[in-house]
C-alpha cells in the first residue's frame, strides 16, 4: 500500500519537473534565472531516483513479508497444535487445527465473547492469570487446562505462548495441544499401579491375618464344647466366634479382591447364573419382604465369563439393594432384567449383554455416584460396610472386558447395569 502511495508520488514529481521544463523555455534567459532552475530540476531528478530506489526497496521488502507470512502461515497450518493469537480474552486468529480439536470453525471463534467460555470453570481463574502475567511481561511456563469442545466434552490442552504485536497492539500467540490421551493414559496407569500395590499390600495383610483368625475360631469352638461353661461366658464366646467369623468373611473378600486376575472363563448362560445366586439369598429376601421380579430374556447369548466370580458380584449387588430397601419402607421390589443390545463402533455391530438390577431403595446420593466402586468406600457404619463389595465387583467385571455403572431411576431406586461382551466366533 505504501509502495503504491510512493508511486503516484513519483508520479506527481515528474509531473512538476515537467512543468519546471516548460517554464525554463518560456524565461528571458538570464543565466542566473537559468542556474537557479537548473539546480531545483536537479534536486528533483535526485529526489525521483531516490524515491524509485525506494520504491523498488518497499516492494522487494514486500515481496519478503508476503514470503515470511506465507512461511508462517503453512507452518501454522500444518503444525499438528492449535495455534491462536488471543486479544481483549477473543480470538484474532485461529488456525485450521482448532477445528480438529475442539469442534469450532475459526468463523464461530472469531464470533466468541470470551475464550474463557471455552474454559471449564474451575480452569478460567488459570488461564487468565497466565494471560495477564504474560502480558505484564512477566515469565510465564507452559500451564495445562480443560477445555469443552463443541459436543461439550472434555479435552485437555497444554498451552504455550508468547506475546506478539497484533493491529499494533499487545496480543498472545499461544499454542495448543491436545493432551487428552495421554493425560487418560497416565490416570489409568498410576491407577491400575495403585491398584496393583493395593492389592499386592492386600493379600499380604489377608494371609498374616488369616493364620491367628483361625486360631480364635478354632478355640472358641473348643471351648464352646465345654457343658460346664457358664451362660454368660457361653454367650460372650458366641460374640467372640460371630465376630471371628465376619473378620474372615472380610479377610477372605480381601483375599478375592487381590486376586482377581486368576479366573476360570467358559462359556455360561448368565439368566442361569442369575437364578443360582437368587436361590442363595431367596430365604433372607423373603424374610425382607422383597419382591423379586425376574425379567430374563430366554433368547440371551452366552457369554465367556468365571461363573464363581459373576455369582459372586451379583450378590453383592442384591446385598446391597437389600440392605438399601430393609432402610426403606415396603413395597420393597427388586426388579432383575436380562437383554441383549447390539451396539455400532465404527462401522462393526457387537453384541452385549445387559444386566440390570432397579430397587425401590433411597437410591444414591449423587455425590456418592463417582465414590461407590472405589476400595473401601462407604457409608454404612462400621460393622455392617466394608466398602469392598462394588470395588471387587467393578474389577470383576473389569477382567471380563465388561463395563458396570450406577445411577439412580426415575421414581427413586437405584440401578446398576452390567454390561458384559458376547464373543462372536
Ligand atoms: N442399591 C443401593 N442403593 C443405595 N446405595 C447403594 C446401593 N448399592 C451400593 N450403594 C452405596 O455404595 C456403597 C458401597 O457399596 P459396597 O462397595 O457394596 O460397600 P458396602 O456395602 O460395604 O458399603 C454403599 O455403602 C452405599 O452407599
Ligand atoms: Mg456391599
């Protein structure tokens, strides 16, 4: 643009040294006259050349900038990170990979109020303290934050930036990185370490416990065989071997729960295992004044699954739905639905089983809801909850490539759906 003003300067030089001829013709010949003009001619010719020197300077330079942008642009657009200038908390520029990563054209990023909306709440304080300490010029390192992509998802992204001169004004280049799955990856595998070290701390704990339990109940019966043995004392060594008892039901649950990974598959009809384990607790259910409701699908695949082990999560899941309805007033229902679902991943259709387990309980309290299949977690008292039934049943279910949730239903109750794979041959 520049150039172009420069141009028609020259223009309008060669105009007046035109003009400036034309004159010196017209004059009376005076060689001081002549002299006189003869130098302003030259002082134009100097200025004409070296606006033209200019000229062609501005163009080269421009042709240079236009090649450096055009440098950066495809390095912009080609780098596997979001690249944004960000300016008064809106975008000034995005590049295409935006797009890829959080779902918005740089049309809609343009049209945002503030970045920050972008943000996840508890993130926005971060990012904008990281944006006013950049532009005070203060030294500001690589920050991470969540961000919601179009669909409303989290994506974690890794920022880096530095601050440039945007419309003449002070703007931050930074640039993103999607580091969802690794930061996913890392989770899982300091949890699957924890896990690991639990269960390994676990089992050892269950077996140096295991070896004086016994002892107490072995002599407790003994003595219980005693005729002579006062009613008191009969009685106190009742709660003695009743609690030795529970102490090894927990033991042998720890036990289970270090050792999970050793399961014997086969091919099993899970509505059979159902009733199996039903036949277990009909007694206690009825006593309980529960009603179970059987909903089975007769057309159910089987799956590849540990028999032991699936009987062993679906009790603790009636455990705890009977425990949950005793706390409730009657009607007390149990409903126990079986169904097959196909589902689409990429084009390829799998078949799962679905177990449901509703009952009419006090449900669980949302922010239970993350909390409930972790160790040790729960919030019955002391003597009655172990916290251990769920976390043994979501890694039982976990080592059958499956998938077990809660959520509450509709009118109240909880649910817990088990979702196990059908193997196709
Ligand atoms: N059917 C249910 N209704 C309401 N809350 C439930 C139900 N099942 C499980 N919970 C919640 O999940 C927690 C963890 O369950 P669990 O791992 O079996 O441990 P525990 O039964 O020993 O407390 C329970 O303490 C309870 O708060
Ligand atoms: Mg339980």
């Amino acid at each position: 643009e520049l150039a172009g003003r420069l141009a028609s300067h020259v223009g309008f030089l060669i105009e007046i040294s035109r003009t400036y001829d034309d004159l010196r013709r017209c004059l009376s010949g005076d060689p001081r006259e002549t002299h006189a003009l003869q130098s302003l001619l030259a002082t134009w010719h100097a200025m004409h050349t070296a606006h033209g020197q200019l000229i062609e300077d501005m163009r080269h330079w421009q042709r240079q900038c236009h090649a450096s942008e055009s440098k950066f642009l495809s390095l912009v657009e080609s780098t596997q990170d979001a690249v944004v200038i960000l300016q008064d908390h809106r975008f000034r520029y995005v590049n295409h990979r935006l797009k890829e990563i959080l779902g918005y054209s740089p049309d809609e990023c343009y049209q945002m109020e503030n970045i920050l909306d972008l943000v996840v709440e508890e993130h926005r304080p971060i990012v904008a303290e990281h944006h006013s300490r950049k532009l005070q010029g203060e030294p500001a390192p690589p920050y991470e934050f969540a961000a919601r992509d179009h669909q409303g998802s989290e994506v974690v992204l890794e920022a880096t930036g530095v601050v440039v001169e945007h419309d003449g004004r002070p703007a931050i280049l930074e640039i993103w990185r999607d580091v969802t799955r690794q930061r996913q990856l890392r989770a899982q595998l300091l949890l699957s370490e924890k896990m690991t070290a639990i269960g390994q701390l676990i089992s050892g704990v269950a077996h140096e416990l295991n070896n004086p339990l016994t002892a107490v109940l072995g002599f407790s019966e003994l003595v219980l065989m005693d005729g002579q043995l006062s009613d008191e004392l009969r009685r106190d060594l009742m709660t003695i071997l009743s609690e030795a008892q529970r102490a090894r039901k927990i033991v042998q649950n720890l036990l289970a729960f270090a050792h999970t990974q050793e399961s014997e598959k086969q091919l099993s009809d899970l509505n059979q295992v159902l009733h199996d384990t039903l036949v277990l607790k009909e007694y206690e259910l009825h006593v309980n004044q529960v009603q179970v409701i059987k909903q089975l699908d007769p057309q159910l695949p089987r799956v590849i699954a540990d028999v032991d082990q699936l009987k062993q999560v679906f009790l603790n899941i009636l455990v705890n739905a009977e425990q949950a309805m005793v706390a409730a007033r009657p009607p007390r229902r149990l409903e126990i639905q079986t169904s097959v679902k196909t589902c689409y991943i990429a084009g390829s259709a799998s078949d799962w089983v679905e177990i449901k387990f509703r009952d009419t309980g006090p449900g669980i309290a949302p922010e239970h809801i993350p909390h409930i299949f972790d160790l040790f977690f729960t919030t019955k008292e002391s003597g009655r909850g172990t916290g251990l039934g769920l976390a043994i049943s979501y890694n039982i279910i976990k080592d059958h490539g499956g998938r077990i949730y809660a959520q509450n239903a509709p009118d109240g109750g909880a649910e817990f759906i088990i979702e196990l794979p059908v193997q196709t041959l």
